[in-house]
C-alpha cells in the first residue's frame, strides 16, 4: 500500500499513479478499464465499499484508495484496516485519513 496525493494505492495500481490521479481529478472514470476505487461506506456497519470506477460516474463516493483489479482492491481494503486498527486500536477509518 502506498500513498499519493491523498490516497492509497495498491502496487499495481500505485506503478500508475501519477496517471490515474489525473482521470480521478477530470472524472473521466469510463476511461479507467479494471480499476476499482475503496470509498468509506455510506451503509451503517460497513466500513469501506469497493466500486468498479466505470460505477462512479453515476455516483458521488468519498473515495481514499485506488486499485488495479477487484482482487487488489480488496487487497488494499484489508491493509487499510490493519494498519488503522495497529495504530489506534479501533476501525474510524475516516478520521484516521482526515487525520493524514
């Protein structure tokens, strides 16, 4: 997991950073073929949702990471959890990243 301009990364996914920040920020999401964003979840009881990033178009996420694959984008999802819960002994995702 690796950390750009405000969000995660998974490897693969963080190889092509500098290029995917740059659709992020236009919102060109269709043009982003297998990648999958992490977003904190909206649905009480979740923590974080992973949407295909050709979904995003037709909704507003709050998205903190970026992956090259769903299996990486669980993959990531999972690291994030670990390392939030290893540095402050509870699951406030959103407060850790704000806090970033």
């Amino acid at each position: 997991m690796f950390q750009f301009k405000g969000y995660y990364f998974g490897i693969n996914a963080f190889d092509q950073a500098a290029r995917l920040y740059k659709f992020i920020k236009r919102r060109k999401f269709n043009e982003l073929t297998g990648v999958y964003f992490v977003a904190l979840s909206d649905t009480d009881g979740n923590l974080l949702d992973i949407y295909n990033a050709a979904l995003a178009v037709f909704e507003k996420h709050r998205i903190i990471g970026i992956a090259l694959g769903r299996e990486e984008a669980m993959n990531l999802s999972a690291e994030l959890v670990e390392k939030v819960y290893g540095e402050t002994g509870g699951f406030d995702i959103e407060n850790y990243v704000k806090g970033q």
